[in-house]
C-alpha cells in the first residue's frame, strides 16, 4: 500500500473517531472506501500506536475512551539520478546510515 495513502487515511480515521462521527462499522468502512475487514486491519494499525479506541452500539460510533492525539510527521526527498553515488565495499568499508553515521560491527 501506498505509504503516503496510508497516512491520510488514519488521519482520517483519526479526526472520525475524535469526532465521534463514524457511524456504525460498515458506515465507517464506507467512508473510507474499504471493506470491513480493511477497516478493522487500520483500526489495528491505530490500536498499535495506543490509541484507546472502542466502538459504541448505542452512539454508532468509534470512540476513544480517553484524550487521544494523533500527529504524524515524514519527509519526502527525491534522489536524482545525478546526486546518487555508486559505493564500494572492501577491507576499510565503514557501513554508515543515510544521515551519515557510521555504524561499528563487531
């Protein structure tokens, strides 16, 4: 799945769920173009994170039981093809991170 796709959809589910209008499941799934079964997969997904979410028959609705904020936040770079660089392990190969700290093997 798309990760960026993923992201706006829990944000989604994130403001339904605060403002407790997500109606009932399949309402919900609806919503957000999904199956079922889809939407109890995201609802994992944000379960994960510790959200406190619960569904009430009476409401129809997801609700979290207690204070709950969401934030996510990412960046995005494009890497052209001109500022790659073609690395070459060997006997001083020092494995590094993207941000440039190197890692110690054993």
């Amino acid at each position: 799945m798309n990760f960026i796709k993923q992201i706006k959809r829990i944000t989604k589910m994130h403001k339904l769920i605060s403002s407790e209008k997500t109606g009932t499941p399949e309402i919900f799934a609806k919503k957000l173009s999904l199956s079922r079964s889809q939407l109890y997969n995201e609802l994992d997904v944000i379960k994960e994170l510790d959200a406190p979410v619960r569904y009430c028959k009476k409401r129809e609705s997801f609700y979290y039981t207690a204070p709950f904020e969401l934030i996510f936040n990412f960046s995005l770079k494009v890497i052209k093809e001109d500022e790659t660089k073609e690395i070459f392990g060997g006997t001083n190969f020092r494995p590094s991170l993207l941000d440039g700290t190197l890692i110690s093997l054993p």
